[in-house]
C-alpha cells in the first residue's frame, strides 16, 4: 500500500547492528540471532538486504566498534549505506538504493531502538513506504541512569505505537521474526504479534 509509484518490492533493512551500537543492548544475542535468521530467510526468498552503517566520534569509520557484529556479514552485491545521523534516510543514498531496487516496503530491525530505529521507521513511513518492525529483533541500551525508562519498555512501547501507525496509503505494523511475510503488505493498525558487501557512501 505505498505511496510510492512502480515500488512494488520488499526489502529488510539492517539498521546500525554494529559493535560500538549493541556491545551492551539488551538482550543482544537474541536479538542479533533474530536479524541473523530474518537475513537469512530473506536472501533465501530473494528479498534485497540493505545495511545502514553509523559512523561518528565514537565509532569512527574503519574502527572495531563501528564494524558489524562478527554474526552478521552483508554479502557481495547487497548495499551498505554509511550515516552519520539518526535517520538512515538523512544525508545518505538509502532513498537512491531503494528506489533503484524499485522497493516500497520496508522491514526493519537494528540499533537502538529509541534512536536510530525509531528515527528511520518515521522518516519512511513519511517519505511514502511501508514499513514493518520487527518486533523482537531491535534493542537499545540501558540509559536508566540518565532518566530513562529501562530498555524493554523502551522496546515494548516502540512496538506497542508502532502496531497501530497508519496514514493514508501507507501502514506501519510490528511482526515477530518468526511471523514475518517479505511477500505480504506491512499489518493494518491494530493487528497483534503473531517472522562482502557494496558500500554506498553516506555523504
């Protein structure tokens, strides 16, 4: 159902599953097995797999934190699109990468859930795609200490508006990874939780 025209393809979009972004997320094995098992269902049903790679003072480019964690590896041929801002969109050839890949719809999971996750879900869902989360297979680290809430309500709350995001022409909806469809549309607004690389240069 997106806005965009001749965009009738579905992609999984990796957001900033690197070192310096989940050393200390919570639950990151699970969540970094869960991204592991949609990549791999997702190149097995020949859905196109986009990485988003952050880089900044505390993960420069090139550096340990900011590498992709050890379980993950993007493949010859699918793109990585480097960013320096929470918006996987902002500033960046993701909106050129998609649309040369002739895709609407959008299924997304990654770091960290109350920034560049949340970021990126509502600059698509602006721009025009469709856009499904992932509800167990994003993750944010522990910021209590700055006032936060603790990160699995941080997680539970993000799922919980983004079940019910519409607009017109447009659904947002949250899936479990085992419940994800790369072939059907994002969930209507109420429905519950039932499933060596490119590079593109950011700047």
């Amino acid at each position: 159902m997106t806005t965009l025209e001749n965009r009738p393809n579905t992609a999984l979009l990796i957001v900033d599953v690197q070192n310096g972004a989940v050393s200390a997320a919570h639950a990151r094995d699970a969540v970094v097995a869960n991204i592991a098992a949609l990549v791999e269902r997702a190149r097995r049903e020949a859905v196109p797999v986009v990485w988003v790679q952050h880089s900044d003072e505390e993960m420069p480019e090139g550096s340990e934190a900011w590498r992709i964690v050890a379980e993950l590896a993007p493949r010859a041929g699918e793109p990585v699109v480097g960013k320096h801002y929470g918006d996987s969109f902002e500033d960046t050839a993701l909106e050129a990468v998609l649309a040369d890949l002739k895709v609407g719809r959008l299924v997304v999971a990654g770091a960290q859930t109350d920034m560049c996750v949340r970021s990126t879900l509502h600059s698509a869902f602006f721009r025009g795609y469709d856009a499904l989360l992932v509800s167990d297979a994003h993750t944010t680290d522990d910021l209590t200490s700055r006032g936060a809430p603790r990160p699995e309500q941080v997680i539970a709350h993000t799922n919980l508006y983004w079940t019910h995001q519409a607009a017109p022409g447009r659904t947002g909806g949250t899936a479990r990874t085992e419940a994800v469809d790369f072939g059907a549309p994002a969930r209507e607004p109420g429905s519950q939780d039932p499933e060596g690389a490119a590079t593109v240069s950011g700047v």
